[in-house]
C-alpha cells in the first residue's frame, strides 16, 4: 500500500484571524450601526469610520441547508459611544428555534440574552468560558475590556439571522459602564 | 429601570476541562478500544485500564432534537499500540449528511477522515487549527505528539454517530509513526 503524508488544515486562526479557502470577512463600523446605541448626540458626533466590530465566517453549504454548520470568530474593538460599550446589533434567528454556541478566546466582554418575552440577562465571556444560546434567545455582545475581545461561533446553516426586530425595538434592557461596571439596566 | 449585575457563565473551560451544570464526563480506556488498533498482540498486552481518551460533552436538549447543537471536548493521551498512535473509535454520523467542526487548542494529532467510498485523507491539527468535517465523512483523531492532545467539537444534536461501520470494516488506511512522521498508509 502507498504512503500518504498529511496535509496542513484549510482553515486555521493566524494571530487570532481566522484565514483558509472560503473564508468571508465583513466589517461593521459605525455607520453601519445605526439604531443599535442609546445616545444619539454622541453617535452621531463619532466618526462614521470607526470600526467596532469584524466577523470571520465559514459558510462552507447554502444558507438554509439542513444539517449545515456554519463557523464564525468576531473580534469587537474596544470603545463606548457614551456610557455604552461597542457591542454587535444582535439578533435573533430566522428559524428562531435554532441555537449557537459563543465561546471566549480573547478580551473581556459580555453576552446579553433576550427571550421572546422580552426578558434580559447576561453572562460575562473571557478566555475559556462557553455559552451555549438555546433558540428563540437573541443575543449580543459587548467589548467591556480594553482589548480586543474575540469570540468563537458556531450555529447551523438553516438558521439565519432576524436583525429587523431587534432594529426595530432593541434588547429591554442596556449594558452600561456605571462607575467601571457593566452593568445592565 | 433596576440595574443587575452580570452572571459568570454556567459553563467554562477550566485548565482545557470543560466543566459546568449538566456537562458529561466519558472516558475510552484500551478495554473500550476492541478492534480499533492492527497490532492485537502488543493491544493484548497492553493493561487494559491505560487511559486512551477523554470526552467532556454539554448535550443541552434530546439527541435527534433538530436544530439543536452539541458541543465537546476531547483530550486524548499520548502513547501507542504498537506504531499506531492513540485515538478515537471514529464514526460516521448516524444522520449521515450532518456536519462537525473539530478545532485544535492544545498538543499536536492529525485528523484522519474518510468518505462513503473509503477514500482517505487527513489533516494536521494544532491550536488554532480549524477543521470542517462534511457530511458523509467518517472521522477519528490521533494524538500524534509527546503531549496531551485537546481539541473542541461542535455538531448537531440530531446528527447522532454510528461507531459500527468502523468497528466491523475500520478506516482504508492507517496512521503510524514511520521513523518519527506520522504516515498514512
């Protein structure tokens, strides 16, 4: 029988960036945020450059394949607008049932869950935490550290995303820096 | 509005474990192991309690719910049988077109996967390395460092496995340690 030697992996984090064959990159900076942060005056004072947030994300079947799974790691870069750290617009899934899975690789954050009820809670997210986000729960997550903060995903391929709703009425409640704390209210 | 504090995750990996309400712990010793290795003399040999591999596994909703998502953590030791290094039973998914990402965090193994026409080929894992497994694949992981090898797993929760078609006709090909190289032959 022949020998075969072993390949390197398509895929692979390099520094923290997710890189390989079919790997997308989108970046979301603050004038694609609109609606997602409390205090307006100081929004719209922000450069609309700034960059708040990019996502690395393997889509390796078409949106909506049963039994696809998708791959994504986000960095969040530090920084507030106001009292208000940068944080993801959040969504709840197009086939709400659908869970996900966020794990900390890096930084200081926190993921902020809604259910359908409206109800808000929050979990902090370091290096090594795993959160698993059961379906019909949106979620989002804040930098609340002054580093980078990067994050692990994966969710399957039929999920897809419902951004409109939380556009539209946003999470219940806020996570604000209240005299060094995050704290939602 | 009250304010309220922000909850510490339910689940973490603590020292590469992952712990927390409702994670399950298996272990795979040689004795688990039948049929797994070529070399049955030196397996026959070998003190059937030598721990080959452990699974830390958060099954959050029923097995075949769809939509839902698993998540794992494997280690496996460091060691042989014979020029076989240790690894996992391997498995289709009983589902077969279900999905899995495998990511490496620690140690050094390679990736063995085969498809439905017993084609093989497999790919180098290391921390930060990322692995997409297709549906209709088979997998098995070996441990081909000095070190423990630690990997995480993601996959849907209604993909189930099938462990009986490799324990009957195993994998085309096998991975040794020809002269130091971890080798497919």
């Amino acid at each position: 029988m022949t020998s075969a030697a072993v390949s390197n992996p398509t895929l692979f984090f390099n520094g923290g960036i997710l890189q390989g064959e079919g790997v997308e990159h989108a970046t979301r900076r603050i004038k694609d945020l609109d609606n997602v942060f409390q205090d307006t005056k100081v929004f719209g004072k922000t450069d609309p450059e700034t960059l708040v947030y990019e996502v690395s994300s393997f889509l390796p079947v078409a949106e909506g394949t049963p039994g696809g799974l998708y791959f994504g790691l986000t960095h969040i870069h530090p920084g507030k607008v106001g009292n208000e750290y940068f944080m993801t617009k959040g969504h709840f899934h197009a086939l709400i049932d659908r869970a996900e899975y966020y794990w900390g690789i890096k930084g200081e954050g926190v993921l902020i869950l809604m259910n359908e009820n409206r109800e808000v809670w929050a979990e902090r997210m370091f290096p090594g935490s795993l959160h698993f986000i059961p379906g019909r729960v949106a979620h989002r997550v804040a930098n609340t550290g002054s580093q980078l903060l990067s994050f692990g995903a994966s969710w399957p391929a039929d999920a897809g995303h419902n951004y409109e709703e939380i556009r539209k009425n946003g999470f219940a409640r806020r996570l604000i820096d209240k005299n060094g704390i995050p704290t939602l209210i």
